[in-house]
C-alpha cells in the first residue's frame, strides 16, 4: 500500500555530545536559531518548525554522524560569516583538511565544519542528493 497524500517529515533526531548544554548552546549559535535546556533529559536545538535536533549526554566512545541542513543563499552566506566571526574552521569536503573554502562542484554551495563534538556539520544550497536520478533509479520509481 502506498500513503502518496501522506507527507513523511524528519520530526527530531537525537545528536550525541559530550557535554549537552554547551554543544546545544554552540549549534544554536551556528545556526542562529533557538535551544532549550528544558527538553527532559535532552537540550533541543529547534532547527526549524518542522525539525528539533535533541542534543543527549553520552559518557565513553561517542559515534561521529553527519547532519546536512539546506538553506537558501543568503542564510547561508549569514551561516559563513558566523563560523568566520566564531572562529570556527570549516572546509570544502567532508573529510578533507580545514581549507578555509567553500566547495561549488555540485551546483551550488557546500560547507562543512565540524563543531560541537566532532561530527560532520554540512551546509548547502542545492541539494545534489536531489539531482536528476539515474536511469535506473528512475525506473525503480516508476515501478513503485
């Protein structure tokens, strides 16, 4: 059975940190957006009005994950100025050394930078996930 009127949406995910309160403060801060430290035993970052990003403690070895947010041009040069104003390194790929860049290969703009906790924080404009599909993936998806 296929929901094609139901819209499926990211509602929150859970980010692991080293120490909550800060990495919730910080992201907040990147971003320029909204946290809380009243979010039960998380500190929610609120992305957006769809999307809440759950900052939980985690003691011992922590995974590093990425998170990609798309943006329109100009919250994205604002995003840009603030990693420069905080002094926040920031590169041209994912796991490439601090460059300073910021990468236009896929059509529009990348950053990537990796605070708080070492995770792979990205920024774009044009979401190169979302480009045409292949000949086979098309097909894939016209077969339902």
């Amino acid at each position: 059975m296929r929901f094609t009127d139901l819209a499926i949406e990211l509602d929150h995910a859970i980010v692991p940190s080293r120490d909550k309160r800060a990495a919730a403060a910080l992201l907040a801060r990147i971003l320029d957006v909204a946290w809380s430290e009243g979010g039960g035993p998380f500190c929610p970052v609120y992305v957006n009005d769809g999307l809440t990003l759950d900052l939980d403690q985690v003691e011992g070895e922590m995974p590093v994950l990425h998170y990609c947010f798309r943006m329109s041009e100009t919250e994205f040069e604002c995003l840009v100025a603030r990693l420069r104003a905080m002094n926040i390194e920031y590169r041209s790929s994912p796991h490439g050394p601090v460059d300073l860049q910021v990468n236009t290969r896929h059509g529009g703009r990348i950053v990537y930078w990796s605070q708080p906790d070492g995770h792979v924080w990205e920024a774009l404009t044009v979401s190169y996930a979302r480009q045409s599909p292949s000949p086979v993936a098309a097909a894939a998806v016209a077969q339902g």
